[in-house]
C-alpha cells in the first residue's frame, strides 16, 4: 500500500495495474459474500445523451433503466475500474435508480474483484475478453448466454452472429 503506483479509493479495495485489462479493483481485506462494495456513480443519461457519449467513445456508460444510463467515466467513480470475468466474484444490483456491486462469493484479500459486464450477443466480436478464467468463453457476454448447457449450440450461436457481422456498425461496449 505504500506504493506510489497505488491508491485506495475505497476500504474494501484498491485501483491497481491488472492482467485483465488496465486497472483494476483489489481486495484490501477479505470480503464476505453479500457485502456490498461500491457504488457505481456518476451523473444520469437519458438515451440521447447516452448514444452521444457512446459515439464520443465513452466507455463507462452503465445500462440503468430504459430512461437513463449512468455515466461513470467521472473521477469519483472507482467502481469503472470493476473488470469483467467469465467467473466473478460480483454482481450488480440496481436499488432506488442507484447501481450498487456486491460480492456474490467471498472474496480474498488481493484478489481482483470482476463481474460479468453482461453483454449479449450482438457484436460480441468486438468485446474480447482477456479474463483468463479456466472457462474464459474469449468474448465479454451475458451470463444467460455463459450457462447455456450445450457448448455446441453456444458456439454454434456465437459463428452465427460473426457471420452477420459485415453489415453491423461497430460499437462501443456498454456495460
């Protein structure tokens, strides 16, 4: 913690170089299962100004409600910094208009804290995933679309949607 490449933002973890992606979310302590550990802030979109912060190459758009997204590109949201995984350790939960993410396992000290970014299939080609989980699928996509029980069908679903991909304009991923 003393090191001057670090910085603790929150008390259950700190923002630090990652092998996922950037910077990421670690553990400072141990944390149970349920705990709450963040907030994911930042001001609220309504769609317009979501597909304009999209277009400008926002990365940090949060999907709320059919009314509003949440930008969390602003300096004082540390829960940007939540990497996905094909196995997390954390979900989103949506109380009151506000995100919130919490463990769904305990959680050891120094690990990464991840969620599943939950995207779908469209243009998963574009949202590489670099989780390296054992059962890392290679792509960010919805958990429903993780648990399908035959691999064949997943991966027959998966060509499909590269094989339609020529047409579709590339896009910005939203999480």
């Amino acid at each position: 913690m003393g090191n001057s490449k670090t910085r603790i933002i929150n008390p259950f973890f700190e923002v630090r170089a990652s092998s996922i992606h950037g910077l990421g979310c670690f553990a400072t302590e141990s944390i149970s299962d349920g705990q709450r550990i963040v907030e994911y802030s930042g001001p609220k979109l309504n769609p317009e100004n979501t597909r304009k912060a999209l277009e400008d190459g926002n990365r940090y758009i949060f999907y709320l409600d059919p009314d509003y997204s949440v930008d969390g590109s602003v300096m004082s949201n540390s829960g940007k910094y939540v990497n996905h995984s094909c196995d997390p350790n954390c979900a989103s939960d949506i109380v009151s208009g506000r995100i919130w993410i919490d463990a769904t396992r305990d959680i050891p000290k120094g690990e990464e804290i991840t969620m599943n970014y939950n995207y779908e299939f469209e243009g998963f080609f574009d949202r590489r995933c670099g989780c390296g989980v054992k059962n890392c699928l290679g792509y960010m996509i919805a958990e429903d679309h993780i648990s399908v029980k035959d691999p064949k069908k997943l991966l027959s679903l998966m060509i499909e949607m590269s094989n339609d991909a020529a047409p579709q304009k590339k896009r910005q991923p939203v999480c």
